[in-house]
C-alpha cells in the first residue's frame, strides 16, 4: 500500500458489518488502515466493531473498537473524546450509518419516518456536531459522508424516508464544505448506486420473491450489468479522505457503474 493516510486518525462510525463478509464501513475502516491510518471502529454493535477491529490489527494495522448510538448525542460525544484522548486528534470522520425501511408516506408509521432520519441524517449532523470543534482546533480534517445513488434518483424500492433522509444528507455535505472551507476542513460524500453488500439481504430483499432474483434484479439496473462491490465504495471514500483530494469539497460522487447517466 502507498500509505495515503500515513500517520492520520480516522474515526469511523458504521465500522462494523451487519452480516458476514464485507459492508460498506468495514471496507473503509480496513482499507484506511491498510493506507497507515490509526483507525478508531465505532458501530452500535459492539461484536461488529470488535471483528473490524480483529480484521485491522490482523494484517498489522492499528486499531481500535468502540460501540456507540448515532441518534445519541452523549454516545457519539464519549467515543470523540475516547478518540481525542488516545490520539489527540481527528483527521478522517467518516460517516457510514444507514437504514432503510420500507413504505410510503401513507404505509409508513412516522416512528419509522423518524428513525430513518434520525439515523441517516441526524447521525451526520452529531458526530460533525461532536467531531468539528477538534478539527477546527488542529486546523485542518477531511469529512465522509456514505449517502446513496437514491438521493438523486427515484429506483423501484418504496422507501420515501430514505429518499428524503439521503437527499438531506448531500446538501448538509455541501453546506458544511463552503462553511467549513477557510477552515481547511473538508467534507465530501460518495453515492453509492446498486452494490453488494450484507445489508441488501436484510433490508433489500424482501422486496423479491427470492435472493436470486434480487441479484439478477440489481446486476440489471447498473449498466456495467453488475453490481459493485464494498470495496469500490471503500476506495472512493479514500481518496476523498486522502490529501490526494486536498483542493475538493462538497462533492457527491456517485460509485454506481454508470446508474445515474443511464436513469434506470
């Protein structure tokens, strides 16, 4: 590896899995580390964080495990300063939390409603809330922020709180880069489109009759006639991390196999 983070602490929420093989967050998390970073693996399941953790320092990497609540404040506010303590410094916020659940407005419950948006959009706004006061204290810090291909773009699944909350989440990402750009902090996002991941099987499928025709389902909706992979996403999120992307803010940056051009 190039060591692009080499000597730079990420804090990752959403770090662990929530299935076997390899999710989105613990793609980053693993590839971060791989790159020289001392990654901080924070997930509301503490066993997830723990085998990101266990993967990392497998392969000689530094990290270490933390469990917190995005939609808790005083959580997310404990693990900064656990951070803060250990390190002394946050350079990578990296923002992966995310669910979907099903339902329009007239199906939805509005506690589904609100738990959709507070855990994809009110999550961001506290760890940034929590996490920017160091950054602005050490002058400098790169923001990621994994939002969805579903927040430009309407696809089959009836997920109206999902839309809205990821649709929130680039333009609070684009709010936060011209706020925060005289400060040298950055904050970008990466759109992910139809990809391959361990969540697609609990909270995707239900939506076919079987997992099979998921698959063909998904594989058809990307022009590329597959779907991508975790660590795809994870390599985005890098170099939007990395100083390699020093003069970029404010970007949503689809990873989606053409999806997005093509308006499937």
């Amino acid at each position: 590896m190039s060591q692009r983070l080499k000597d730079k602490v990420a804090l990752v929420f959403g770090a662990g899995s929530s299935g076997p093989g390899w999710g989105n967050g613990k793609a980053a998390a693993a590839l971060y580390a791989r790159e020289g970073a001392w990654v901080f693996a924070v997930d509301v399941r503490a066993e997830a964080a723990e085998e990101t953790r266990r993967v990392i320092t497998s392969e000689g990497g530094r990290c270490i495990a933390l469990t917190a609540d995005v939609t808790d404040s005083a959580q997310i506010q404990a693990a900064v300063a656990a951070v803060l303590s250990e390190a002394g410094r946050i350079d990578v916020l990296h923002n992966n939390v995310g669910i979907t659940e099903m339902g329009d407005p007239i199906e939805a419950s509005e506690e589904s409603w609100h738990r959709v948006l507070d855990t994809n959009l009110t999550g961001v706004f506290l760890t940034c809330k929590h996490v920017l006061p160091a950054m602005l204290e050490q002058g400098a810090g790169s923001i990621v922020n994994i939002s969805s291909l579903a927040s430009i773009q309407v696809n089959t699944y009836p997920y109206t709180s999902y839309y809205a909350a990821k649709a929130g989440l680039n333009h609070l990402t684009r709010s936060l880069a011209v706020r925060y750009a005289p400060n040298n902090i950055r904050v970008n996002a990466v759109l992910p489109g139809v990809i391959d991941t361990p969540l697609i099987y609990t909270q995707i499928a239900g939506q076919f009759e079987d997992v099979e025709e998921m698959r063909r389902h998904r594989n058809a909706a990307s022009p590329m006639g597959r779907m991508g992979d975790a660590w795809d996403v994870a390599h985005a999120a890098l170099f939007l991390a990395s100083d390699e992307a020093k003069y970029i803010t404010g970007v949503c940056l689809p990873v989606d196999g053409g999806k997005a051009c093509a308006g499937r």
